[in-house]
C-alpha cells in the first residue's frame, strides 16, 4: 500500500478512531495526522495474500493470530498506527483490543517503489522499538526477494536475503518454505499503470 497525506488537520487517537470508521479507505496515523493508504498493484495484493494464507495456514490450531492488511498495529509506546501487510501476533494482550494489535512477533510489509525506501528505513525503525517483533520481512511483488530482518538474541537486527531456489526461514513462528511458494503464479511482466 502507499500512504498518501490527507491534508486534514491534526486528531487525537480518539477522533481518528471515529473518524476512519466512515472513510472509505484506511488511513495510517502519524503524530496526529493521517495518511490515506491508497491501492497497490495487483501482484501486491496476491503477494500480501499468498504470504498471509500460508501463514495462517501453518498457525490454525496455535495461540498466535494471523491478521491481514485491515487490521492496525499500535507503534509501541507511541498513539501512532500502521497498517502492514500481514501481522502475527502470539501476544495475550492483543486479545483485550479490537481495533488493533501492538505486541506482533511478525511483521510483513509488500514493497512498492513509492514506499520502499520508507519500509526499510524509518517504519523499520519505529516496528523494530517493539520488543516482541522478532521477524521484519520485505517482500517484493516485483521479482522473487524477499529481505527478513531477524532480531538476534543479542537484540541486534541482521539480514537474510532470499532469491529464487531459497527455504526462507521465519524463526518467530517456527515456519520454514520454499520462496517459491509465495510467488506461485504471479506475473512479472505486470505494467503499473
């Protein structure tokens, strides 16, 4: 998704609750301002799809939950909320909310040219301040990569990168799969348009 500013003046957490309620698409909130989150492109969405399904999949008879790009996830110690992609969280405390999670183990955000630079550098930045994110994974809708951020047990960020023929390895819930897998017929040579 791409997070366009709205222009509209600044809400509490509150009013942006009630606010977006009538909307008729979701807005990211940031120090009290909104961003509409405009549509991706259609390997986007299978992408954002596919990875969230097998995720579910892997997690049906578990205590963690799967939640799709319709559900926020609270900043941590911030009034700010996102909307990624897919989430994961094994966390009792995001049971008590409804409108949101705050404690996810697992983060997946589809890049996209407008959004890249910012997925990988300050939305990283503000995710990886929750002590309970474990994996950060970019994936590409535009060639077969996906790039996973994984917290060491030191606390220190790395980075494996996988390509086509790699297992991509989530450790944060115990799921190992072909990259393949996510990429299944999904059209490369799709034009944005």
């Amino acid at each position: 998704m791409i997070a366009v500013p709205s222009h509209s003046p600044k809400l509490t957490p509150a009013e942006y609750f009630a606010w977006e309620e009538h909307q008729l698409c979701r807005h990211e909130y940031i120090n009290g301002e909104v961003y509409a989150m405009s549509g991706g492109t259609q390997n986007h969405s299978r992408v954002a799809l596919k990875f969230a399904a097998l995720l579910d999949n892997h997690l049906t008879d578990g205590v963690c939950r799967v939640f799709n790009s319709d559900c926020r996830v609270n900043l941590v110690g911030t009034n700010d909320y996102t909307y990624p992609d897919a989430s994961v969280s094994c966390d009792r405390q995001d049971k008590s909310t409804t409108q949101y999670i705050t404690y996810p183990c697992l983060i997946v955000e589809v890049l996209s040219d407008s959004t890249e630079a910012y997925d990988r550098g300050n939305k990283f930045f503000r995710y990886r301040q929750n002590p309970q994110l474990q994996d950060y994974v970019l994936v590409s809708s535009q060639d077969i990569a996906i790039d996973l951020y994984r917290k060491g047990i030191n606390g220190q960020w790395e980075i494996v990168n996988y390509r086509a023929g790699d297992v991509v390895k989530l450790q944060s819930v115990n799921l190992s799969f072909p990259i393949e897998k996510i990429y299944r017929g999904i059209d490369f040579s799709e034009v944005a348009v």
